[in-house]
C-alpha cells in the first residue's frame, strides 16, 4: 500500500481550522529551511512550538523550544516535521504519544511506514511531501 495525501480541499481546511503548530526539527539557523518555514508560519497568525531536544529550553525566533511533541503544552493542531524521511516513523510514534491532530512531512519527506503506523492508531490526517507554506501561498 501506498500513502496518498487528502484532497487539496482537506489540506485547506486543515490550515484554516489551525491555531497550534508544533515544528519537529525547528533549526537555530536563520538560513535552514525549518526555521524560514516557522517564520512564515509566525507571519500567518499561528501559535508556534519548536520540537529539537538538542534546543530545548530555548526561545528561538520568539518559538518556544521543548524536547518532543508531549512536552507542548496544548492541542497541536499540525505536527509539521522537517526531519528526513527515514526519522518519520519515529516522529510518528512521538505524535501519537502527544495531543495531536494532523500529522504533516514536508516536501520531499514520505513514509509509507510512518503513515501505517498513524493509521493503524486511527489517525488519518496525514499530510507527506507538500510544503506548508506552498500551500499557505495556494490559499492566497
């Protein structure tokens, strides 16, 4: 079996019900992907929650960092996750430990077995390989 993403009109709708996003992999980095996304993210009005056990503890970019999704301390509406996609099945096992919605990889980022392992648990908003703010810049 493998994983295809929701319709582009779920996908919308997962970002306009959104107020909480947890950023697995939140970078310090002003110039890496992950923390370019947060930024735009911020700029869209969402609450922000860095997910790096290497930061956590630290504020950055005015996100609070914390160690993994069970640390943060409300509904997450999207886990959006930068790290490489043989890290997904454990970001996966970490969602489901957290209070969490929808699970999203970025783009170039899929896992049929991270996506098993939600599905198996009955969560279905899965989101693999789209970028946030693509989308974000879709609904413009």
């Amino acid at each position: 079996m493998t994983f295809q993403n929701p319709s582009q009109e779920k996908i919308f709708q997962y970002l306009d019900e959104a107020k909480v996003i947890a950023v697995v992999g939140l970078s310090d980095k002003p110039e890496k992907t992950s923390y370019q996304i947060a930024d735009v993210l911020k700029s869209h009005g969402y609450k922000l929650y860095g997910i790096n056990p290497k930061l956590a503890g630290k504020i950055i970019n005015e996100i609070p960092v914390v160690e993994n999704l069970s640390a943060v301390p409300e509904t997450i509406d999207i886990v959006d996750v930068f790290r490489r996609s043989e890290f997904l099945p454990d970001v996966a096992k970490d969602f489901l430990t957290a209070d969490a919605k929808v699970f999203w990889a970025q783009l170039g980022l899929s896992s049929d077995e991270a996506a098993r392992i939600l599905q198996e648990k009955g969560f279905t908003d899965i989101v693999m390989d789209r970028c946030i703010k693509i989308e974000l810049n879709k609904k413009a």
